[in-house]
C-alpha cells in the first residue's frame, strides 16, 4: 500500500519588468537529468530534515537561480504526485516568490536553460500539470489578485 509523504515543495517565481508586467521563470532540466531530463518546471525541491517547507522554499531558491527572494506567498495549492519508483504519495505545498528585476539568474548544474515568460507563454512551456496548476494559482491568486497581503509570508 502507498504511503503518503509531504517531502518536497514547489515554487513560483516571478519578477516586475519595467512596465510594471510579471514575468514567470521556466527552468529547463538537464539532457543529463535521471527525472525528466530537458523538461521545463519551476523551481521544486526536497525537504531535509530538521527543515520546515517555507527554509526548505528559501534554499531552493538560492541553490537553483542563486538570488534570494524579495517577497514569498504560500499557496492556497498543494500538489500531488505518485512516485511510482518508492511507491510514496507525495502532497507538495506550493509557494509563490517575487525578485527584484535587476538580479541576475545563475543556475546551479540541475538546469541547463531559463527564461522569464508571460503567463501564457509559461504555462504553455511547463510540461507537469502540477507546475501549469501552480502556475495558474499563483498567477490569479498572487500577481493578479487581491490576497497578496493575506498569502504573504513576513520575515522569511
């Protein structure tokens, strides 16, 4: 029988161009990637122990683009997804990040490319439906909604 775990996260992150638009970073994986390889996804990451999701949302981050994060949302959005391999349900709390436009990405050796994109634009590059779902939530709930100061993790 499966078991049910919550062991990883998945983040979204955006920036503000010059006109005030948001831009949605795509990561795409390695051709070398065991999971996945050359598939465009947002920034996800597993939870080590002793780490809460929000530390473990902060150090994806830094590792993946190396920039640290102006302002986080948690989600109103938990992904799920089979792993058939350790037969795990996994339940993934969702994160949204916003950075600053005049910080430069640099990608650790998990990804190969990125590119910042429209919402539309993204949501047609990401290849996971749970990383299109996020997308979307963060999208209406975050950048183009009114929860921003509600969903709004403080003191990160």
């Amino acid at each position: 029988m499966p078991k049910i775990v919550s062991n990883t996260i998945q983040v979204h992150i955006a920036v503000l161009d010059k006109n005030n638009e948001p831009k949605y970073l795509a990561l795409q994986r390695t051709e070398q990637s065991k999971l996945y390889p050359n598939v465009w996804q947002v920034v996800t990451g597993k939870i080590k122990k002793g780490e809460t999701a929000l530390s473990t949302t902060v150090r994806e981050i830094i590792e993946e683009i190396n920039i640290k994060p102006k302002k986080i949302w948690t989600l109103p959005y938990i992904t799920t997804f089979f792993d058939a391999k350790r037969d795990l349900i996994n339940l993934s709390p969702v994160f949204g990040a916003l950075i600053n436009k005049n910080q430069k990405v640099k990608l650790s050796k998990e990804h190969q490319a990125f590119e910042w994109l429209t919402y539309k634009e993204c949501y047609k590059r990401l290849f996971l439906r749970t990383h299109k779902e996020g997308a979307t939530i963060f999208h209406n709930y975050i950048i183009n909604g009114k929860s921003t100061g509600l969903l709004e993790i403080k003191g990160f």
